[in-house]
C-alpha cells in the first residue's frame, strides 16, 4: 500500500552558504563561490549574490536554477516600482516583495534560502532571514545553506548582539565596527569550510553603507 | 545518551582489568573496549554516541568519538557527537586553537557547547564539562537556558 514515488525530482541542491549581519550604519553580505550537483563541483566561480536596489543585496543557496528565476522576478518588479514611483525601493519593501513572490508559489515552491541584507529608511542596517516559501523575519544577523548550522551558533557567540532566541525580541544590531564584522565572516566561512564539504573556494563578501558598496574576495580551501 | 545499563558493565570491565593488570586502562584501550561492545549489538545497536577523554601514556591527552556501531574517529583537536553534532562542529573548528591550558580550555568548550545547544531544541538545560589534568580531574557545572 505504499504511494508510488516519482523517479524524477524538478530540484537539485546546489549546496553553498550564505550569510548577512547588520550593523548601526552598515551590512555585510557574504555568499561562498562553489556550486555543487550530488559530491562534484560544478564551478567554483559562481555568485550567489544579487543586487535588487541600490541598497538591497540578495544572497540565495539551494538550487541555483529556482535562485536565478527568483532573482529576474525581483529584479523585474523592482524595475517596474522605480518607473512607477520614481524611486528606488528601500530594504524593508523589498524584504516584503521577496516574501510576497515566495508564498505566490507555496504549492510548487522556489528551492531558495535566502537571506537580504541592506540599509533600511534610517540607514541603519537590516538584514531579513527566509524560508523556501516565504516566511521572513528582520534578525540582526542571519546564515542559510549547508554551512548554517555550523556557523549560526559561533554568530550567536561572538556578535555581542541579541540573539534571536532572546526573549523579548531586542532591536537586533550589533556594535561591532563594520572592519571586525567583515573579519568575522571571513573567520566563519574558513571554519564552515573545513567541515561542510558544499561550502568553500572563495567567498564574496559585499560591504553596504552610507557611501556605496564595496566588495571583497577572500580565497577559501578549494578541497 | 542510553549509556545507563552500559555504566556498570564497563565499570566491571575495567575493575577486571585492574585486577588483573594491576593497573589502569588507558584511554585508548577504553576506547577499544567501548568500541568492540558496540559492535557487538552491530544489528541490534545501542542508541548511543560515546566521545571519549583522558590522558595516556606520559600525560598525552587522548579524545575520540565514535558511532553508535563502534566505528572510531581519532582527532587531534576536537570531536563531537550527539543531535547538536552539526553545531558543535561549527562552534569548535571556529574557537579552537592548539595548546590552551586548562583555564581557557574550560571557557572555550563551554562557550562552544553552550551555543551550540542552544540552537538545538533536543538539547540544553545546562551542561557538565570535566577537565582531566595529570593531578586531578574537576568538574563544572554549566548553567543554561532552561528551554
């Protein structure tokens, strides 16, 4: 009486993590480079960071296909509202899209965790946490993908910020300066990468504040 | 995890040891012994994911961990075990340097643990940290989140 399963599955996991954390007056966020099928790398040269607005940076892991379309959906909306309106879309809209495109296809899902990081209206920094069909919250800091469960509990640890278990929920920036923060992602990628085997060869970290953006590449072990 | 009604066996086994060797086990050989009694239930197995501590032959520190079938893993930094696992690898390979003494030693694994816990919803409500020095061996009693 067993249902008969499919042999065939429109998803592949692409692997890869992701992580953002904000702070009073910048954000950070930082994606590994290596896209994986099954135990082979596929490249290991691949962004997983998109620009939705000038002050929202998007970063996804899962399956790479469902993150493209997802990303020309958005980017297409925000297209539309920046003709519609007359300017760009601040991080807190964007966040409410995101969600919004998300649950549109709660019953045949984009395989995405996503996480968004930008400036908020104030231009204190935000970053946004999801789930595959669109649940989101505003955390001060947030990983997603195969190393997240690695390097969730050392953020918890070292950001100095509530955490989100904290009860009640505190207005969650961290007061680490924008050069220690970026210190500690690079710190979370190289030790995600010893023991996630998805996660590795370099990581792209995008810098957000008052004065623009600002990207770095660090190299990671590439075995 | 379900080591209860293994305590007083391995207890047995060791006081038969001493016995007979006039001596205690050393860690690897415990770790031999806990491994072949796991293997011995290898299609019935016990629910259980020991890690192992202590100090050998001249003081040399000794940790491994195993599966709940008996298969060892030897490290020199670090091992971890348990439904946090995934966590605790994180927290570790992040906050472990070589050669800490014993003071940082206990800060370090229970910073580690702790977080690590706490992001697991199976695990928690405090935590039991032994450290093993040629003198001595203390134990501290961590306060946790009772949730």
């Amino acid at each position: 009486m067993t249902k008969e399963h499919a042999n065939w599955s429109p998803y592949d996991n692409n692997g890869g993590t992701c992580v953002a954390i904000a702070g009073a007056d910048y954000c950070v966020i930082a994606a590994d480079t290596r896209m994986s099928t099954g135990y082979s790398i596929l490249t290991r040269d691949y962004s997983k960071i998109c620009k939705l607005a000038d002050k929202s940076f998007m970063a996804s892991s899962g399956f790479q296909a469902d993150v493209k379309a997802l990303q020309k959906v958005l980017s297409s909306r925000h297209l539309i509202y920046q003709h519609q309106h007359n300017k760009q879309m601040s991080c807190p809209a964007m966040a409410q899209l995101l969600s919004n495109t998300l649950y549109y296809k709660r019953f045949f899902p984009y395989y995405a965790f996503n996480v968004l990081g930008g400036l908020d209206g104030e231009g204190k920094g935000c970053v946004f946490t999801y789930d595959a069909v669109g649940s989101y919250e505003r955390v001060g800091y947030s990983a997603q993908g195969s190393g997240a469960t690695l390097i969730t509990p050392f953020l918890d640890n070292q950001l100095k910020s509530p955490s989100p278990l904290l009860l009640p929920a505190k207005d969650a920036v961290t007061p680490l300066s924008e050069a220690e923060a970026v210190d500690l992602v690079k710190t979370c990628f190289s030790s995600a990468t010893e023991r996630d085997i998805y996660t590795g060869d370099s990581v792209e970290i995008m810098i957000v504040n008052a004065s623009g953006v600002r990207r770095e590449v660090e190299q990671l072990r590439k075995d | 995890m379900l080591r209860h009604c293994n305590h007083q066996r391995l207890v047995f086994r060791h006081k038969l040891y001493q016995l007979r060797e006039e001596r205690d086990m050393k860690p690897d050989t415990f770790a031999s012994l806990v491994s072949a009694m796991l293997y011995e239930k290898r299609f019935g197995p016990y629910f259980c994911q020991p890690v192992i501590a202590g100090l050998g032959e001249d003081d040399k520190p000794f940790i491994c961990t195993m599966d709940s079938i008996g298969a060892k893993e030897l490290a020199k930094d670090f091992v971890v075990a348990g439904t946090a696992s995934e966590s605790l690898y994180g927290a570790c390979e992040s906050m472990f340097k070589p050669d800490m003494d014993h003071e940082e030693l206990f800060e370090t694994i229970s910073q580690a643990l702790i977080s690590s816990v706490d992001r697991d919803c199976l695990s928690g409500w405090g935590g039991h940290v032994y450290i093993v020095t040629p003198t001595e061996v203390t134990e501290r009693i961590l306060k946790g989140r009772m949730d």
